[in-house]
C-alpha cells in the first residue's frame, strides 16, 4: 500500500500581522515572545526586526540586542581587556545577562543568551578576541570559569558590569541648601551572594560637571553600609565643563551576602554624566596562602 508524506509548512503571515505584532509590542509593553505566539510569527523574525539595524544578519541569527547596544557591549569587554582581564565565553554572556536584565528586557532565557552569543561572535568576529572556557564542576553561581592564564591559587572568576543608562543629579537642582550630603547611586549598586571568600576587584570610571562654582566631591565604595578607611578619593569638578574621575578598590569579603554601593559627597549640585563600574571576583584555592585579610564587617 503506498504511503503519503504530508509536507508540514510554518503557518503564514501577512505584513499587517507583522506590524500588528510590533505595535503591541510598542503600545501594548506586550512581551515579543508573547506577540510571536498571538500573530503566529516567527520569535526570531519578530527579534530581528525590533533590532532592524542589522543589515547583514544571517537568518535565523537572534540579535537581542541593538546593534548600537551591542557596540557598547563590546566597549565593556575591551576595557574589561584593557584592564588586563581575561575575557571568555561565560563571562561575556555574564556581562550581558546584567545588561539585557538592565535594559529591562527579562523575557529572555538562557538558550536564548547562548544562541545570541554564536550570532554575537559572527557579527564581531574581527573585534572580539577571548579566552577558552575551562569548565568547573557545577557551581550555584552563574558565570563561574577559570582564569587560564592563572596559576593554581585561584579555583574561580566572575566578572559584572553596573553603569548609569542617564545623567544622574545627585542633589535635587532645585531643592540644594548648601550643606555636605552623601549619595548612593543605585545604577551602579552591586549585590553578590557567595559561600567563599571572595577578592572583590571594583573600577569606576566616568564623567561629572559642577553646577556651581569651587565645588568638591568625594567618591566612594561602600561595604554592606560601612566606609573603609582611606578609601576616599577628591575631585573637583570644574562648572560648565566635564571633569573625568576613576576609582579603584581592592577588599576581601568573608563569604555571606554582599552589597558594594558607590557613593558621592559633594559640596554642591553634581551631575554625573556617565558611569561605568568594572567588578572582578576572584575565588581562591582554600589550601593556598595568600597573605589577604578578612575585612572585618561586624
């Protein structure tokens, strides 16, 4: 008795479902995913043409994210190589999951992450040299992976990214009455669970501008809520004019729950214009020596 092959086929749609989709995406804050299930589209055509910057996106390539937003991806990663930091696969996917949860977009799962990063890789191929992954046993931490440049002192390391997405004041303009006032800037507030000791590496980087004159400001980290002494630095940022600053930070935390906050106290209206802050954590073997010391937190 002959057989019949039935062909399956994708179920069709029309330009004006396509747009229908978009526009609730757009008006409606419907989640893409959702919007491909309600039209029957593609998830992956509806990706590709809410990130239509991508002329020269092969098909079936999930971008995620703008080709501009990846741009500034891939700034994150050369200065996190700059910074004399190994760069593989796990932490760039690390760095990105902060920035596609910061950009508010959670409706991505992690084989979405791991399909983007190939697509990532393709569209980047010339500027993105990394490091291989070497593969540890199961962690409850995302993004745990050796250093394989390092030598057998360190077991792990795991590497965030926080900056500021808008120009932060850090006194209400209308509301300053002159007097010495600290501020946390919540862009840039990092929080870390860990059952280890952990060397926290923190850089900051970034631009501010004084609205009055002969202002002074201080930056610095805080640990869950205390100062460590000696850790200010002063800047003086020049009115009408941008002043760059940085900060680096060295402390190792006993394991628990962490929450690093970078804060600002100024003697008059600041607004920073930019911010980056560079997290490094490294997890050392337990039968190593390394002379660093517990930062008391009691």
């Amino acid at each position: 008795m002959p057989r019949k092959y039935i062909r399956t086929t994708q179920a069709k749609y029309s330009n004006e479902d396509l747009m229908k989709a978009l526009n609730a995406i757009e008006h409606e804050k419907v989640l893409a995913i959702l919007a491909a299930k309600r039209f029957r589209i593609p998830s992956l055509t509806i990706y590709n043409r809410l990130a239509d910057r991508f002329t020269d996106t092969g098909r079936g390539v999930q971008t995620i994210l703008s080709k501009e937003e990846e741009s500034f991806l891939i700034h994150v990663i050369h200065n996190f190589q700059e910074w004399q930091q190994p760069m593989t696969p796990s932490a760039v996917k690390s760095i990105a999951k902060d920035y596609i949860i910061k950009l508010g977009r959670n409706d991505y799962m992690d084989s979405s992450l791991k399909q983007w990063f190939y697509g990532l890789m393709m569209r980047w191929k010339n500027e993105l040299k990394l490091t291989k992954d070497i593969k540890l046993e199961k962690s409850d931490v995302d993004a745990a992976m050796i250093d394989s440049s390092s030598n057998t002192f360190i077991d792990a390391q795991y590497f965030h990214y926080r900056s500021i997405l808008k120009p932060y004041y850090t006194v209400d303009p209308y509301g300053f009455n002159g007097t010495i006032e600290y501020f946390k800037i919540p862009d840039l507030q990092f929080t870390f669970n860990h059952s280890t000791p952990l060397l926290y590496e923190l850089q900051f980087q970034g631009s501010c501008s004084s609205l009055i004159k002969n202002a002074q400001t201080l930056i610095q980290f805080r640990y869950d809520n205390r100062w460590v002494t000696n850790s200010l630095e002063l800047w003086s940022p020049i009115e009408g004019f941008l002043t760059l600053c940085h900060k680096y930070a060295r402390v190792y935390l006993p394991a628990g729950f962490h929450t690093i906050d970078f804060e600002v106290r100024t003697t008059g209206r600041i607004i920073i214009y930019f911010g980056e802050l560079y997290i490094k954590l490294t997890q050392f073997n337990p039968n190593s020596q390394t002379n660093l010391q517990l930062l008391d937190l009691k």
